[in-house]
C-alpha cells in the first residue's frame, strides 16, 4: 500500500468517527424522548381500548337480547349504560396499576 493510500484511509478514518461523534449526540436525547413519547401513546391506546370495549360489549350484548326477546331498544339501552360503567371501572383498574407501577415499594421501615 502506498503511502497516498495509507493517508487517504486515515482521512477517511477520521472522518468516519466524527460523524459517528455528531450522531451519537443528535440520537441520545431524541431516543430517550421517543422511548417516552411510545410509552405514552401505549398508555393512552389502552385506557381508550378499555373504555371502547365495556361500550361495545355491552351495546352488542343489549343490541343482540333486544333482538332476541323483542324488546328494542330497552335491553340495548340498559346494556349501553352497564358497558359504559364497566368501561369506566376498566380504565380505573388501569390507572391505578400505572400509579402502583410509578410508585417506589417501601420496605416498611419509616
């Protein structure tokens, strides 16, 4: 290898590591932030999946009886109420956990 070549690597080495440098520094606190940003998001999507299910459920539930026994729309009514508390009690649950998971355990010791 001539010498030409060796210092053509060696620029291009150089190079190399300060993007790398500048990379490293742009990423570190955008991935933190992402990271927390996806986290949030899960969040949300779960209490909204929570709330959207006991209101569903219970408005095919009242929708299907009513059909059945002939009774619109009391049943799906009825129903709709009972899915939209059952909802609410889900995404209580939820909250909770969350808060349960953010707080330290304690050993018992004051």
């Amino acid at each position: 290898m001539s010498e030409r070549d060796s210092e053509s690597l060696k620029d291009l080495d150089a190079r190399l590591k300060a993007a790398q440098t500048r990379e490293r520094l742009t990423e570190a606190p955008l991935g933190k932030t992402a990271q927390v940003d996806q986290r949030a998001v899960g969040v949300g999507v779960r209490i909204a999946v929570e709330l959207l299910s006991g209101l569903l459920v219970g408005l095919g539930v009242g929708y299907a009886l009513d059909h059945w026994l002939g009774t619109r729309p009391w049943l799906m009514l009825a129903f709709f109420v009972l899915g939209t508390a059952a909802g609410f009690m889900n995404v209580l649950r939820a909250v909770r956990s969350l808060e349960q998971r953010k707080q330290p355990v304690s050993d018992g010791k004051s």
